[in-house]
C-alpha cells in the first residue's frame, strides 16, 4: 500500500533504538525525510545510516535530550517543518511510589508529558496551515492497565492522553491527527533489562523470566518494533486522516477489556 506520504517532513524522537526506531525504519522505507534523535552518539548514527539504505528520502541525525528546550530547539533547526511528529521519550523506572521524590514525580512529568506538549505546541500551528498534520504519542498500556511500581510512568502518559483529547477535535478539521499508540509486552532493550532484573531478585535464568512475561499474553510472544512502526506509519498516512483523539494498543491481546 502506498502510504501516501513519500517527501514528508518527520521527527521521531527517541528513535535511535526500540519502538522509536521501529516507527523512524517505516516512515523512512514509506519515502519521508526523517529526523532521529538519541542521546548516545555511536547508536543514533548507525541507526542513521541503517535507515538511509532503505529510504528515499533524507536521514538526519540529532543528539539531544527532548526533555530539554536545548534538546527540541535542535530538532526543530533540523526539521523547521515537520509534518508528522512521532513523540517518545524514556520513562521512569519502576520504584515504589513511597519512595519517589518530589524531584522525582517532576522529573517523570516532564519527560512523559510536558516534553510531548511543548513539541506539540511548537510544530501544530504549521500542520494547520499545510493542512497536512500527524501527530503520534508513544505511551503504554499501563494507561489502561495498572502495572503497580509505574505509577509516575502511568501517571504522566495517562494525563498527556486526556490533555490531547480536547486538543485533537478542533485541529481535525485542518486533516491535522493525534493519536496514541500503547505498546504492551514488545520486544525491545528494556524488556530485556526488565527481565534480567526479575530473574536476578527471583533467583532463576533470564530466559524464565521472559518465558514467565510471554505465558501471560495471549498471542503468546512478545511484540516485534517492526509491527509496532507499521502501525504508527498507517496513522501517519493520507488513509488515516477519519482516525484521531484514539488510543490504539498493540498488546497481543494482553489487556482483555473489550472496550
């Protein structure tokens, strides 16, 4: 399917590993000039040249912490013009609610909230007048689902998903779209690292700790970064201009809600 979308402007932040980069490798293989950030040098430039082999469009490569108006300021000089922006960032790690700080819940705030609304209000206003504007959010199932120890993580995703559905209605009109997509169990470094953590406390092998994760999920294997970026390049799409103010989770059927 052509997606419609060859020669568009994106950013996808957080995009040098992971889910970010499973939306960056699609938007690239569906022809738009793409902009991938990291903070770690040597991975977000072999992530940048991984892509452009694939890609017809342009590759760019921005070190920076989103979280920092230093960090958007340089990703805007890159791409002045975005047409799609693909917002994700890091979240907190778990930690019992007890023993977060202050410093702490403002630090996560800010990460998994704020951060996406100051791009969003940077980059929407030009969406508007291109009449041509996507706008994504990686959050997580835990905006559904409870997952005791990501309570800040939760939190924050949870409260950027209401404060962008009064903001998606009345841009939809202008074919300008947020929507959010919430990853559940994929296959990704901090699962891993998760599950190295678990086995260690547990006292039993990383591979039973991954086997414990998958026996949970109905489609019994975790979710690939490569389906979560073919799905997050369909909402960034001309055939999705009718979807927005939603959240799509890509879970393996592990949230069992059917609604």
């Amino acid at each position: 399917m052509d997606l419609g979308i060859s020669g568009r402007n994106a950013i996808v932040c957080a995009s040098s590993r992971g889910l970010g980069k499973g939306c960056a490798k699609y938007l690239a293989e569906a022809g738009c000039n793409v902009v991938i950030n990291g903070r770690n040098e040597a991975v977000t430039m072999a992530t940048a040249e991984e892509l452009a082999k694939t890609s017809s469009g342009k590759i760019t490569a921005v070190l920076a912490d989103v979280s920092t108006h230093e960090g958007q300021d340089k990703l805007l000089e890159a791409c002045p013009s975005p047409d799609i922006l693909v917002n994700n960032n890091g979240g907190p790690p778990f930690r019992n609610f007890r023993d977060l700080s202050r410093e702490d819940i403002l630090e996560g705030v800010t990460q998994n909230m704020v951060t996406p609304i100051e791009l969003i209000q940077k980059t929407i206003d030009g969406m508007i007048e291109r009449k041509f504007g996507r706008i994504i959010n990686i959050t997580s199932m835990s905006v559904y689902s409870a997952i005791p120890g990501l309570d800040l993580s939760s939190g924050a995703r949870a409260g950027l998903t209401s404060f962008l559905a009064g903001v998606a209605r009345p841009v939809a009109e202008h074919n300008v779209t947020i929507n959010q997509i919430l990853p559940g169990k994929m296959d990704t470094d901090r699962l891993q690292a998760g599950a190295a953590n678990t086995a260690k406390k547990l006292g039993i092998s990383i591979e039973e700790a991954l086997e414990r994760t998958v026996s949970e999920i109905p489609a019994g294997r975790l979710g690939t970064t490569d389906e979560f970026g073919a799905l997050c390049a369909f909402l960034c799409s001309v055939h999705a201009g009718y979807l927005t103010g939603k959240n799509y989770l890509v879970d393996g059927g592990l949230n069992t809600s059917a609604f």
